[in-house]
C-alpha cells in the first residue's frame, strides 16, 4: 500500500475508515436543504439519547438537550476571538481533551484547520455544524446539530467562560460523535488530542530523562514549527500554587520561541540557549528569575539581537528564560511534530520553514497470518509486517553523521470500540540493520531474527493508543517491524516515520508474482532433453469419454472429471460449480466456455500441483490450512503473494481463520488469472491500462 497523504473525507465516506449509522453527511449540502425547507438540522447519526453520552450506564440524572438559542438570548459561535478562557472543563473526564483545545487556541492556522470559518449561529444559521479533526492519515469532516446535553438551563459539558460562547461545547460533541459518544472521551493523554487536532506525531519527555542534545532538538522543532509546551506536576493539595519563581505547577505553558543569542561582556563573549515560553493566563503571572523581563542579564545583548528576538516587556504572560533554568525547574515537555500536509502554503512556499520528511503506512495484525508477537515469539515473530527504511544523508550539524529517525506506532479506532470491551493492545516496534540488504530474502525470515538482535527499539511495550521514540542512526538500510507483545492479537494500526533529511520508506515484503511451482522447477531440473511424450493417462482417458465430437468439455463435465478424481482424497462434497466454471475462465484462451484436450491437460496439471501443495503444508490433516500455511502453501505453488493480499484472500475464501480445500483451489484459480491478466497488459512502468469493456469482462468472467 502506497504512504498516505492528507485528504478531507466525510465521517463514514468511503476510504475514511469509520463506519457510522446511515449515509456519509455533506455539511454544505444538509445546511442548503435545511435553509430552504426553514428547519433546523436534527442529527440522525448521533441523536438526543443517553446512548449518546453513556454506553456502560444510565446518566446520573436526566439531561435535557437544548440550542444554544434555548440558553441564552444572544448566543455566539465565537465571542471577540479565540483565547484559552473559552475553555472551561465540565463534569466529563476528559481533561486531556480541554489542554489540547487550549493548546489549539494558540495558533490560528491549525483552529481553523478544525473549526471551519463557515458556520455561525447568526446568519445563516440552521442548527448544523462541522469540524475536522485528523484520524489515522485523513482528515474527517465531523457533522452535527447543535443539541448539548444540558440540566437545570446550564451545559454538562465542555462550555466556555462566557454563556453566550459555544464554539467549544460544539467542538466536544463532534469528538465525541467521532469516537461514539461523550463517555468513550473519559480518559486520556494530551498529545493524542493535539494529534487529532493536528495531524502531527507527539512526542513526551520527562525532564529527569531528557537526552544530552535536547536543546538541539527543541531549536529544530522550532524551526519545524512544531507545537510544544511544558507543565511542572501539581502538588494534589494545591493544584495550580504558585510557586517562589513566579511559575504555576500543574498549568499548561506553551514553548513560542528558542533562540541561541549572542552574549558580549566585557569578559565573556559566546552562545547562550534562551526559551520563550508563555502563560495562557496571559497576565503578570511571570517567571522572576534570571532573563524575566527587565532582569539585569538583557544588558548583554546587543540592541540589534534584542530586536532580532522581538524582545518585549509586559505584563502579557510571556517571558524569557535560560535553557539550563528551564530544564530545572519544568518536569514535562510535549513536542507535537507537524507534518508537511498540517503546515499552511504559505509556511510550505516559504524556503526558510524547514519541514520533516513523513511516511505513513496503514496496516493490521491478523491472527494465524500477520499477528506474530513480540521477539519473545521466534516462531511466528517474522510473520509481522515488516518495513524498510533507508536514511542517506546525515542530519546537518550533526557531529556524529548520524540520522535522526522519530517512529510511532498508532493503533486504530480503539477508543470507539470500548462500549464493545475493546481496549488498547499492547504494542511496540523492533528496529534492524540490514548490513547486506540485497541478499536478503523479502520478507526476513525467521532466521534473520534468530542470530540478529535488534539496534533500537521502542522504550516499552504499553498499552496506550501510541508508543512513539526518537533515534540517532547510521545511515544504512533498516527494517522496522511493528508488533503487539502477545501473538495472535488484533488490530488495525499506522506506523509513521518522520525524518530530518530525504529518505526511502517502503514495505519490506514481496512482489506480486507467478513463478513455477517448486516442485515442477526440480522436475524440470532433473529432466532431460529429448524425452517421449507421456503415454495416454486414466484421466486423459476420462476426458476423452466425456468429450463431445468437438472434443471439448464444459465445466459440468470438468466438474465430474475433478470429482471423480479428487473426491475420495479429502473430505468433502466434491466441488462446486463455480471452481469448475471459474477454471474454465482462466484456461479458456478463445472465449468458447469450453476447454480442448490441451487447455485441460494444462489445468490438471495446475490442479495436481495445488492438491500437491495443500496436503503437504495440511501439517495437522485437518483439511485446512491456517493463514501462515496458505501462504506457504502458495509461495511452494509459485505464487508470491504479500501481506496485504493474503490478508484479503483470507477473508474472501477463509471462514473462521480456515481455509478449505476447495477454497484453496477457487484462491488459487483467481490468483493465477489476475496475475497472467496483469502480466499481460502490463507496461515497463509496472502498470496496466484497461478500457472498461476489458476490466468488465474479465473480472466477471473470471
């Protein structure tokens, strides 16, 4: 599957990967109709019920739903602008949530990325809403009514500082329709909102914990225009105290500016790391120590570097402070990396913004085929997915040449399947060098990992939506496996990859291919040159007694050969009519419906070699094999096959994780004539151009 890109899809559209009840909403289209039959938008998708707010319980008491005209006489979407005040928690746990939309307010780019400009409760207004939040490589378009969830005339939930504001209660109930209700919100990290907000890929420190480069990596995430922000824990008796320096425990700050400034006195001249950081209170609540506004220490910069920082001094919540000062006094640090598709034109036109290099891949773990485990599981830990990376360059200014690498491991949808008992899996990644990557096979196999040790890793395996980490690397080729620690566990994920310099990014696994069965390859080996033709067999005999004086057959007749033949090697009702018509198609050059002696003798041939295969990768005699046998099965048939399309042939012919024989058979059949298919259309570029009428007729006739 090729990396993903930014799109706008509506929640439930085709490709958005959300499924909801009914049709996908056109927020444009629902608001026209509306307006012009003079109603308001009731929301069918997500309707006034406690099944929208509670899945596992009853609410506590009874909620009224109500508009925002029903609250208040003159209700705003937005009242003078955007500013932290318009957040205020309400009885829901979703504090995560409210620092992120607070985080949000600072940069109006990305507000109004989420909040469209076109929606207001004055003119044109009839009751409907939208907003866009990022799931898993889109951008989904989020429909509502503005019904909230009320008791006693006052909102439950989310609300701003002012009753005639409701721009963030609307806000909440689309997230809260994305994920399924209000209560799938209770419980959460900060940066899994500021990722849905965003689109970029969070990364958390713990200032005990930071590595020796972290100013480097703060500066170049500034110059990323990453979002970042800072806390100090609270004391539980005391959450927001303010402590001797002038600093907030348990607030959020947010990182606006990192600077290494030139320092001239008359005895030292040299660098000094300088952070920007400002308190969404935005008053004179203010660090007082050293480089806090009008400290003495500003009397050592030049007055050129003073403008060059846009130094300015009042009581607005913003200040200065030293790196070193900064590390000893925060606790924790957040870094939300954007990726090209979150930066606005402008930013991208602009040759000063420098941008990181993103890849995404969709995946999932499937049990008995894609769910392999954690390395603990040798035996089936190289049935993962797999994916390569190759980094060229170095990252400038990098003393060691080496490569700055940030993975992350997103896991879908998890938070939407809780009212079914679905909780997060617990996942990580294994990162290794492939010293000679041209001789390897594709996948790696089982032994690769048994006598290679991995050269990075993700910190733990955890359970939470995202295990993300930071690497400094050699540039070399590396392969990158992604994986829940227990075997057979699944799930959907997203594994994205950001890089400092240009870099290739691929999934590590085979080409598509029909090649000869390995044991017809062997034959062919041992074969020599000038041999008889083969006397007249019994079923070449069969043939011939069925055969019309056309000497043809059609798939009845071929159905009786193959049952006659077959039947009593496995248990079962012999096949079906369509494998027999479908064989028929993938031999059937001429478009008669019926097949010559030499056209059969071509299929029995096939039909030898997938019973072949199937009784001897059948290790168990079950009469049906797994998915790791199937693809087993059909790599010794010829077929090459990778993770994706043997995820879709285990679907489409297995039932219950099992494969049938005569399912195996009708897998092998479509396989083989959609590759010759391919094949024969295919161009230099590895592409086929077909007309309608061609597409058509052999995918139906197939």
């Amino acid at each position: 599957m090729a990396p993903l890109v930014g799109q706008i899809l509506k929640l439930g559209e085709r490709g958005s990967g959300l499924r909801v009840r009914g049709w996908p909403q056109d927020y444009q289209r629902l608001k026209e109709k509306c307006l012009g039959e003079g109603r308001l938008f009731e929301d069918p998708q997500f309707p006034c019920s406690d099944s929208s707010i509670f899945y596992s319980r009853a609410p506590p008491r009874p909620f009224e739903w109500k508009r925002p005209h029903e609250l208040c006489d003159a209700p705003e979407f937005i009242v003078e602008g955007i500013s932290r005040f318009d957040v205020v928690q309400g009885e829901l746990g979703d504090c995560w949530l409210l620092a992120a939309v607070a985080n949000l307010t600072l940069n109006k780019d990305l507000f109004l990325r989420v909040v469209p400009e076109d929606q207001s409760l004055g003119d044109g207004y009839a009751g409907i809403f939208h907003f866009r939040f990022w799931q898993y490589g889109r951008w989904i378009d989020v429909v509502i009514d503005d019904r909230l969830p009320t008791f006693a005339g006052k909102l439950v939930f989310m609300h701003s500082s002012d009753n005639t504001e409701f721009w963030s209660a609307l806000l909440e109930k689309a997230y809260a329709k994305l994920h399924g209700s209000y209560e799938s919100l209770k419980g959460g990290i900060t940066s899994e909102a500021m990722e849905d907000f965003t689109g970029g890929l969070a990364e958390i420190y713990e200032m005990d914990k930071i590595p020796p480069n972290m100013f480097l990596v703060l500066h170049k995430a500034f110059q990323r225009m990453s979002l970042m922000g800072c806390a100090i824990e609270p004391d539980p008796r005391n959450p927001e105290a303010i402590l001797p320096t002038g600093l907030v425990a348990g607030h959020a700050y947010s990182i606006t500016c990192v600077k290494l400034v030139e320092v001239q006195t008359p005895r030292v001249t040299g660098k000094m790391a300088l952070l920007r950081i400002r308190n969404p209170w935005g008053n004179e609540q203010e660090w007082n120590g050293a480089w806090s506004d009008k400290s003495p220490e500003w009397t050592v910069l030049s007055d050129e570097e003073k403008e060059d920082i846009g130094l300015t001094f009042s009581a607005d919540g913003e200040f200065w402070m030293s790196y070193k000062d900064f590390v000893r006094n925060f606790m924790k640090l957040d870094i939300c990396n954007l990726s090209p598709d979150s930066l606005n034109e402008e930013s991208i036109r602009d040759l000063s913004t420098r941008k990181w290099e993103a890849s995404a891949f969709e995946g999932a773990w499937t049990k008995n085929c894609t769910a392999g485990g954690c390395r603990n599981y040798l035996e089936t830990f190289a049935t993962n997915p797999q994916y390569r990376v190759v980094l060229e360059d170095a990252d400038e200014d990098d003393d060691d040449d080496l490569c700055t690498m940030i993975v992350a491991l997103m896991q879908k949808n998890r938070r939407s399947q809780r009212k079914m008992g679905a909780e997060s899996l617990t996942i990580g990644f294994s990162i290794y060098h492939l010293k000679n990557p041209e001789s390897l096979p594709k996948p790696l196999p089982k032994e690769f990992f048994k006598y290679n040790a991995s050269v990075a890793r993700s910190p733990s395996f955890i359970n939470l939506r995202e295990v993300a980490a930071r690497f400094k690397l050699a540039p070399g080729t590396y392969c990158v496996v992604p994986s829940t620690f227990d075997p057979n566990e699944e799930g959907e994920y997203i594994l994205r990859i950001f890089t400092e310099k240009k870099n290739d990014i691929s999934e590590y696994d085979e080409d598509i291919d029909l090649q000869k069965p390995e044991q017809e390859a062997e034959e062919d080996e041992e074969q020599e040159e000038g041999e008889e033709e083969k006397e007249p067999t019994e079923v070449d005999e069969y043939f011939a007694k069925l055969a019309g004086e056309d000497s043809e057959i059609d798939y009845v007749q071929l159905r009786e050969i193959l049952n006659h033949f077959l039947k009593e090697d496995f248990e079962f009702e012999g096949f079906t009519v369509e494998v027999c018509r479908s064989m028929v198609a993938m031999m059937d050059t001429d478009l008669s419906g019926k097949l010559g002696f030499e056209e059969f003798r071509k299929l029995w041939s096939d039909v030898q070699t997938w019973r072949s295969v199937f009784k001897r990768y059948d290790y168990d005699s079950s009469g049906c094999l797994n998915t790791i046998e199937l693809r087993a099965a059909l790599h010794s048939a010829g077929y090459r096959v990778n993770l994706h399309v043997l995820r879709v042939l285990a679907m489409r012919y297995g039932h219950g994780g099992k494969v049938s024989f005569e399912d195996f058979m009708m897998c092998a059949v479509k396989l083989k004539s959609m590759i010759e298919f391919f094949r024969h259309k295919q161009t230099d570029g590895g592409q086929i151009t077909v007309s309608k009428d061609e597409w058509m007729a052999t995918t139906m006739y197939c």
